[in-house]
C-alpha cells in the first residue's frame, strides 16, 4: 500500500508533463510549415532560404508575400509539369547550376562555398 500511493501521486504530473511534452512537439513541427500546397509543404526554412537567394542575387530584401508567392507559383509549376512529364533528373539541376556558375566566371564549387558563406544551403 505504501508503494502505490507515491506513484499514484505522481500519476497527475506524470500526464501533465506528457501532455505539456506532446503541446510543445506538435506546434514546434506545426510552426516550420508556413504553407500547404496541394498536400506539400512549404516550410519556415524554404522562405528563408529563397529569401537569401533573392537578397544575395538583387542585394535587396524580399517582402516575404512575394516570397511565399514565387515558391507556391513554383510547386504548382512543378505538379503541372509533372502532369505532362517533365521531370527534370539530377544531371539537368547540376547543369543548370554549372550554367549559373560559369555567367558568374567562376567554377560550380566556388559558388557553392560563396553560398555556404551567406549561411545559404545550395543542397535544399
């Protein structure tokens, strides 16, 4: 009898303290998606990430709306055009990054340590 009643105590916090831990885990991954677009998301970290793009190539700050806007037109795009097969592989994203690159005059590499240097992610 002794034994149960400490753990019977205990059993209200026990819940609480689950109940607190699920709260706090559901709106922490509820507030990295900013958006929904047909079922896929559009997170906290895409936004930011596009928005130092666009900082880093216009050395101007985009309103966020716009940047929301532009990432949407871009899933839709990319649903759209999946509809019709177009799917581009690896080896047209490396192409196109190697394009962006080369108008800059400098290697695919050295971008990518430039963007790593502006805490920009060229991977995501």
């Amino acid at each position: 009898m002794t034994m149960t009643t400490p753990l019977f105590r205990l059993l209200p916090a026990f819940i609480l303290a689950c109940a607190l831990a699920m709260i706090g885990w559901q709106s922490s991954a509820h507030a990295q998606i900013a958006v929904m677009v047909n079922g896929e998301p559009i997170t906290n970290y895409d936004i930011d990430q596009r928005s130092k793009l666009v900082f880093l190539s216009t050395k101007k700050l985009p309103d966020r709306q716009q940047v929301i806007d532009e990432l949407i037109d871009e899933k839709v795009k990319i649903r759209e055009g999946k509809k019709f097969g177009v799917d581009p592989s690896a080896t047209d994203v490396d192409q196109s990054y190697t394009s962006m690159s080369s108008r800059m005059r400098i290697t695919g590499e050295q971008l990518t340590k430039s963007l790593e240097t502006r805490a920009f992610d060229p991977t995501r």
